[in-house]
DNA sequence: GGGTACATGTAATCAGTTACATGATTTA
DNA sequence: TAAATCATGTAACTGATTACATGTACCC
C-alpha cells in the first residue's frame, strides 16, 4: 500500500487525538488542514479502512447504537508517520489557480481580478480573526506557523490581482 | 461528459495551436502551463478522446507511418471554452504543500527548511531566466501574467521559510 | 553498430469525487 | 410538530496516476 498525503493526515490527527471516529477527523480537518490541503469527507471513511487493512490503525466498533468506528494508531502507524515527519521533501507546492489558468488561456484579466480580490480579501480576513483568536494560546506551533502561511499567501494573492488590475507589470 | 481543467487545458492548446497531437501538446504543457498546473502525460491522450466523443474536438488520424492522432477544436469547442474564460470564479487556490503538512503535523521546521529554501531558490532563478529570455517578446500576455505569479510565490515562500528557520514569528 | 535519449502511446489500478441516504438533535 | 441542520455513513463512478511498451533518431 501506497501512503499518500490523506493517510498523513488522517495518522498525523491520531497522533494528536488518540482514538478518533472519521466524523470526528472531519471536524478537525474543517478547522484546519482544511484551509490549505482539503478533500471531501468520505475519505475519511476510505481512508482509515485501508490503513486498518495495511496495520498502521486498529478498528474499535461500537457495539449498540450508532456502531460507529474508533480509529488508534498501531506501533506500524506511530513508526511511519514518525518516518515521513522526520524526512524532508524537496517537493514544491503548485499553484494551481483555477482564475491562472483562465487568464493563461486567453481570459481578459480585468474580468478576473475583481472576483478573486473579493474572495481573497475575505478570506485574509478570516485568518487574521482566526490569528487573533489563537494569540497567546497554547496552540500548537505547527498549526500557527501554517496558519502564517495562509497569511502571507493572501496577502500576496491580492497584491498581485491588484496590480493585474491597474495595469501595473506584475513581474519584475 | 463534465469538463474539468484539464479539459480546458486541452481547448485552450487548440485554440491556440490549429491542429495538435497529444504530444505537441505534452512539450507545450512542459514549457508553461505545467509550472503551476501538472499532470502525467497520459492525460493527454485520455482527455482529447473524451472531448471527441463529446464533439468538442475532432480527430484526424494518419493513414501510414505513426498513425498518430491529431486533434482540432470543433465550433462546439470553441464555444464552451469561450464561455469558461468569460465567467470569473471566485474559487481559490489550496496552498497543498506537503512540507507545510509535516510541519502542521509535528515536524522539525528546522529540518524542513533548508531543504525547501534551496528547491525555491533554484525555481525562482529559472523562473527569473524565462521572465528575461521572454522581455520584448511577443509572447502572450497571459503566460506572462501567470509567470509573475509564479515570480511573487516564489519570493515569498523564500521569505517564509527564512523567517521560519530564524525563528522570527512568520505571521503578524 | 550499440547505447541512450526522445517520441509516442496503452493498460490497469486506485484515490478522490459526487451523489445519495438516513437517524438524531435543535430551533422556530 | 415541522423544518432545518448536524451527524454519520455507503455506493458508484471516473479522472488521474503508475507502470509498461515499442519505435525512431542521434551520437560515440
């Protein structure tokens, strides 16, 4: 079996919770992962069944009521995901922006740029509440510096579209 | 048939080429569109088929020799792609950077660092070498357009990844 | 004239997406 | 109590990836 960023993920949240549903998965990639890697929420349902399958999680289900299925890291669980954290990647990110390609492909960018500046201005606004709120928690660091991430993309993402838009020659 | 990016990748080649093979289209993928938006080359003799069932394209394949397939956009694919790039979206762009998953998920950003510094420097640097090799051209602006993009992501993914190896709050 | 890189494609698999479905809880 | 929303999942499909395969041209 073939590990792929999703299994990361769904070890990386059991690492932190301890036995986890997928329901539960889901709420916390909604909270956070999900800003800059999503996916929908049947994977986490698919997901953790191949990993059972391959031992790097074991299955609890519940007896009664809504049967639902407890995920925990095994040993072979805890071993690999400490494996991929401690392995540096010269993997680089790729845009891979919807309104990019349209303008590469012929789009008139002035159309463009003003819906993209809304909705980037939104959501800069958004992570910055969300920044605020986690100021002087005890959040963790990982989370945070991701999170600042996200804050520099936005920040950067509008001053492009800006300039896209009066004109100015965006590169240089 | 739903038609995806890479649908519209396959289009907007043959708006702009006349007449292509999957593998003219594959080196005019590599030489742009695929900086920030790749795929394997399979893709390439898959989607075309598809868009010529669904009467997009049409195909004309040589009688002797290679055989090879070559494909051109019908008015039915001149019209859908049209449409696409005249519609704006407010879809944003995921950062999905796997070294920003290990670092959310518990890794040593100390470890992660270097290692994407010196990945984002030699990008940046080629990219740097296509902007100049394409001033005073006449390339399309919109290539153009979407390799300052590439530029600015650069720059500041450097910036980010220093700032996180020095220990400086990357966010604020 | 043997190797190596480019050119050109096909087949199989599978992860990821889309769509559907139902029970429980809150709210108006 | 009706309606909406949250909680919880399953099934089917298919686009995307991986792996394989062969022909052709060039170069040492």
């Amino acid at each position: 079996m073939q590990l792929t960023p999703t299994s990361y993920i769904v070890l990386g949240l059991l690492s932190f919770g301890g036995e986890l549903t997928p329901y539960a998965m889901k709420q916390a990639v909604e909270l956070s992962i999900g800003y800059f890697w999503s996916f929908p929420h049947s994977q986490l349902y698919a997901e953790p069944e191949r990993l059972a399958k391959a031992g790097y999680v074991s299955e609890r289900r519940e007896a009664e009521g809504r049967r639902r299925r407890h995920y925990r890291l095994t040993d072979r669980g805890h071993e690999v995901l400490r494996q991929w954290r401690e392995e540096p990647t010269a993997e680089l990110p790729e845009l891979r922006d919807v309104s990019l390609l349209k303008m590469f492909l012929g789009a008139d960018p002035a159309i463009l740029a003003p819906v993209q500046l809304r909705a980037h201005r939104d959501r800069l606004a958004r992570y910055e509440e969300i920044w605020e709120a986690g100021s002087g928690t005890d959040a963790p660091e990982g989370a945070r510096r991701a999170l600042a991430a996200g804050l520099r993309a936005e920040r950067e993402w509008i001053a492009y579209w800006e300039e896209v838009l009066d004109g100015t020659d965006p590169g240089g």
